[in-house]
C-alpha cells in the first residue's frame, strides 16, 4: 500500500516538476515585467461588428503554473467598441470580476490558448444568459485555490449552467471538477457526465473531453476522439483538443 501511494505520487508530481525544472514556467521575474500582450486569436472590434464570446486559458503565476492554468470567458456585443472579461480573482472580494480589457492577452508571461469561440448569432443568443449565470455564481464570497472552488470552478460551472456554451477545459484546470454540493453533473462541453466527490476524487467521460481519472484535485486521463495523452502540468501529449463553437478555430 505504502508503495502504491508513493508511485501515485511520483505519477501525479511528475509533470509539475518537469515543468518547473526545465524553465516552462518562469518563477524568477516580477508579475508587473512578464508580458501581458495580444495572442492575436480575438478579432478586433474595429474590425468585426459580430457578437464575440470565447473562453481562454492560461498558466497561471510563478511556481503554481506548474500545476494549473488561469481561465476567463471573454464577451463583445454585437456592434460593441470593446471586450468585457469576467473571471474569478483569488484576491477580490467578490470573487468574480467584470472589466473592459484585452480578451487574448498573455497572463504574466504565458501565452492563453483558446478553448471557445463563438460568433455571430449564436453569440448574441447566449450572452445576455451568460451574463446572467454568471451573477448566480454560488462562490462569489469564497475562494480556494485547490481544490476549488476557484477561476477553474466559475468557468466550469457557467459552462453547465447555460446550455449551448459548451468548453472543453484542460486537464490542468485544477478546480474545474468541484461540483459544489453535487456529487454528479454534466461535464462542461456537454458531451458527457462526470462524478467528483468534492473535487479531489472523481471519474469523467466525455466525447471531447475523454476520459479522465481525479486523484487529489489532479487529473490525469486520455482523449480518444482528438488522440492524446493528459498530464498533470504538462497538459496534453498529442493532437490539440477541440475548440468548441462556431467559430474559425472550431475542428470536428
């Protein structure tokens, strides 16, 4: 027994710590001097009146983006001149916060990958029940970096909140499988059910997300519809997951 906790540790640690020793992710530098610019993956709004919604991710700060990654859904209105984010910040109190800001930035010196994009009228359809999920978030007050809830958490629970804003979040978005009070739910892509038993144990599966197994609020699993391998830390080893929606990023 004693030996089968140390190899599920050594299983669980071991992508975290390749992060951290090969350099990925940067633990030396002030947070005001890590690059905070464009990804290039929003259209801008001078250039598309279309509503927009997606939904990035991305390492979080220092030592703690060897574990997890940072998610926020960004928003435009049809016609709007600017973007509105809404994410969970571990700091403010309440914990979810709306600003006008760059949807596509990196986040303190690591590069966001998109997880979502909508456009047009599907985007306008599902916006003002986004905005409206996200006032009921039940975490507003409270916050815990692992194993949730946390920004991982919001994200997720928005997700299942509104039906047709499907995400197919990363294996390393720690806190995505904290249910609240709920032990069973369906996963945020919609495309499957998972079971958690208050975020630190639990079993997933899912058409997009694949299969995955929850050990100590750490995922570990495999995506069979887009092959690939998933790590704690490291994230994906294969083909890219599917970026949910309808807009130019979105494979089958």
């Amino acid at each position: 027994m004693f030996l089968l906790v140390l190899m599920t540790l050594a299983l669980l640690l071991v992508g975290p710590v390749w992060m951290l020793a090969s350099g990925v992710i940067v633990t030396d530098a002030h947070w005001s001097t890590l690059d905070r610019s464009s990804s290039g993956l929003a259209p801008p709004p001078e250039h598309s009146a279309d509503a927009v919604i997606q939904v990035y991710a991305a390492h979080t700060y220092n030592w703690r983006g060897a574990f997890g990654v940072h998610p926020w859904i960004a928003i435009k209105e049809e016609g709007a001149s600017h973007y509105h984010i809404y994410q969970v910040m571990s700091w403010r109190r309440p914990t979810v916060v709306a600003a006008e800001d760059m949807p596509d930035r990196a986040w303190y010196g690591n590069t966001p990958s998109l997880l979502a994009d909508y456009r047009g009228e599907d985007a306008a359809a599902l916006i003002p029940v986004i905005e409206e999920a996200i006032t009921r978030y039940p975490s507003a007050e409270r916050y815990q970096i692992w194993p949730g809830p946390n920004s991982n958490t919001f994200v997720a629970w928005v997700a299942r909140e509104v039906e047709g804003f499907d995400v197919t979040l990363p294996v390393t978005a720690v806190g995505k499988d904290y249910l609240f009070d709920s032990l069973f739910a369906p996963v945020p892509s919609g495309t499957g059910y998972q079971l958690s038993l208050g975020g630190m144990v639990g079993l997933l599966v899912a058409l997009e997300e694949g299969i995955e197994i929850n050990l100590l609020g750490l995922a570990i699993g495999i995506d069979i519809k887009h092959p690939a391998l998933k790590l704690p830390g490291v994230g994906r080893l294969g083909m890219p997951a599917n970026v949910l929606g309808n807009g130019p990023f979105e494979k089958q």
